[in-house]
C-alpha cells in the first residue's frame, strides 16, 4: 500500500479479499503469473495504466438463478436488462486481449454464469489462447456432474464459491433461492472428481461476505471449509441498506489501472461495480478494448482518482467498495 500525508493516495491492489486458510492461489511459481501480480500490484501503487488491462471481466449474462440481499443483481433487478453473452463477442474481446498481452479474464459480473450454456466453451477458448487466469464467481446451485466435467476438460484455472456460513439457516438467509445441501454436495463432488480424475483444477475457492453471523462463528468456518475447499477467504462486508454516499477521502481505486469490465451486450466499463453503466466507454462493437483504455475520459477518471477527488464522480461516490475501504481506513485511523 501506498500512504502519504495530506492529499496524497492511499492505493492497494487487493483490498476486499481477504485469504485466511488453504493456499494462496496467487502464490504461483510460474514466471509469467509472477510476472502478471507484480503488474497487479506495481501499477495502482505507480498510477501506471499501460497499453491494455491486464485482466477483463466478461459478464456471461445478468441474469440469476438467486435473490441475495446484498446484490445489486436483486435491488437493482428492475432496472438491469437481462441478456446472455454470444461466442463472438466472447473470442472478441480475448482475441484483441491475446494480441495485447492480456493475462486473465473472469466470466461473470452482475448474474450467476451456470446459467450461460456456453460457459464451458469460453473457459476451453480463453484457455487455448493461452491466457494464464481464467475463473468466474458462482453460487455452485447449477453446478451439476455434467457442468464440473466440462470445465474441468475446458482447463478452467479456479472457481470462486460464494457460501455464507456452514449451516443452513444462515446460509439460505443469505442465500435466497439456494439449496444448502445441493450446492454442499457439488462442491463436495467437483473435488471428488478431481481426485479422481487426478487434476489440481479448477482450484476451489470458498469465499464469504463476513457478515455478523459469520463473524461470530469464524473460527468454526475456517476449520469447516478448509478441509474442503483448496482457498478460503471471505469479503468485507457492504450493507446496502447504509448509503454513506461521497464520503471525502484520498482514497483510489486500484481497478482502473487494473482491469476492465465488458457486458453481456458489449458496453465497456472501466470497473465491474458500475452496475448502472455510468461510466460506460462505448460497445465493442464500435471500439476497441485498447482505444477505451486509452481514451481520454478514463484518464480524466484516473486522474480524479489520483487527485483524491473521486467522491466528485457520482458512480464513484455511491460506490459501496469504495465507501467500506474508506470507512474500513478511518476506523483504523482513528481507532474506532
């Protein structure tokens, strides 16, 4: 992290995440993945964009099988327009990141992406181009024997499982429309048939919100999903309910020197928690990944963000990740 005095930033690269038992799955020895979280991490700290993102969310559809509280896929589910993903925009984007020296992608923003068919045949392609992270976020309620084969044989380097607590009350409180012991026994029998089929991959990682619930049994979740899981970690959480709207801060988000978000439709966005599309750069079908991470009105946003004046931004000042970061530092300052 990268603290000065006054108005200067404070940036970290991974902020929300928080890795607490199993491995690290960025602990890699390969040259090039050493190489891509050292880009990770070097360029928010130096305000340093590059040429291309490193990594790109690619939303497989906004649509969900769920109804979680603290999604903005449910409170703002009126207003988000479903749709799924084609192939070709699917090979688009990686096609133009390949050439660019794109490291990852990721296959999910605002919906659960086992509902997307195809979803096995963007992990195969993103993989047979050769990039080095390929993974999505799922609830694991559609993840049937049939689905954890295919991407299994598709080469998908980790699945992240969102599981809130180890019992079934708090977990369907939380997790609306969800089974506990189906998705249990998927996550069980997709580790099952990795053993058997004597793979590593995909790696499993179970994550949480860390929600008071959760808090108060912590130690317990821990030991409980560390002899399942290959990761656990949990996420800050975010009550929705509490809109602390542009707070002043000098705080910047490290994703828009990162990564960047592409919609099922093609709307390009410089961060995957814009869910409003605010601060949407144009369509793929009209321009390049490369052109809208170059333009001028990102690098107007960065440097607002690199001023400290991000809470000037309306997407930025109702975001809730910026809002728990600086709220998370304050108390941490004045020891609240």
């Amino acid at each position: 992290m990268r603290q000065m005095s006054n108005r200067d930033i404070i940036i970290e690269a991974n902020s929300n995440f928080h890795h607490i038992a199993g491995e690290n799955l960025f602990d890699k020895n390969d040259s090039r993945f050493k190489e891509y979280r050292e880009k990770w991490k070097k360029r928010p700290e130096n305000f340093h964009a590059g040429e291309f993102p490193l990594f790109i969310d690619i939303e497989g559809t906004s649509a969900c099988n769920l109804k979680c509280p603290f999604c903005a896929t449910t409170f703002r589910g009126k207003v988000i327009k479903k749709g799924f993903v084609t192939f070709d925009a699917v090979k688009r984007i990686i096609d133009e990141g390949v050439s660019n020296n794109l490291y990852g992608v990721k296959f999910n923003i605002r919906g659960e992406p086992l509902l997307h068919p195809e979803i096995h045949e963007f992990v195969k392609y993103a993989k047979q181009r050769g990039l080095i992270d390929v993974y999505f976020n799922s609830n694991a309620m559609l993840l049937t024997d049939d689905i954890a084969r295919k991407l299994i044989d598709a080469g998908l380097d980790r699945l992240s499982i969102s599981f809130e607590g180890i019992t079934k009350d708090v977990y369907e409180k939380y997790r609306v429309g969800a089974k506990y012991e189906t998705v249990l026994s998927n996550i069980e029998k997709i580790q099952s048939l990795k053993k058997k089929l004597g793979v590593e991959h995909p790696k499993i990682r179970i994550q949480t919100v860390m929600l008071p619930e959760i808090e108060n049994t912590f130690e317990e979740y821990k030991r409980f999903w560390s002899k399942i899981a290959d990761e656990v970690g949990f996420l800050d959480y975010k009550e929705m309910k509490v809109k602390k709207k542009g707070i002043e801060y000098p705080w910047a988000c490290p994703q828009i020197w990162q990564r960047m978000a592409v919609w099922w439709d093609g709307t390009i966005l410089p961060c995957n928690h814009d869910d409003d599309g605010m601060l949407a750069l144009g369509n793929i079908r009209e321009v390049s990944i490369k052109d809208s991470w170059q333009s001028a009105s990102l690098n107007k946003m960065r440097d607002i963000h690199r001023n400290g004046m991000a809470h000037t931004l309306p997407a930025c000042a109702g975001c809730y990740l910026r809002d728990s970061e600086i709220i998370k530092l304050m108390e941490k300052n004045t020891g609240i």
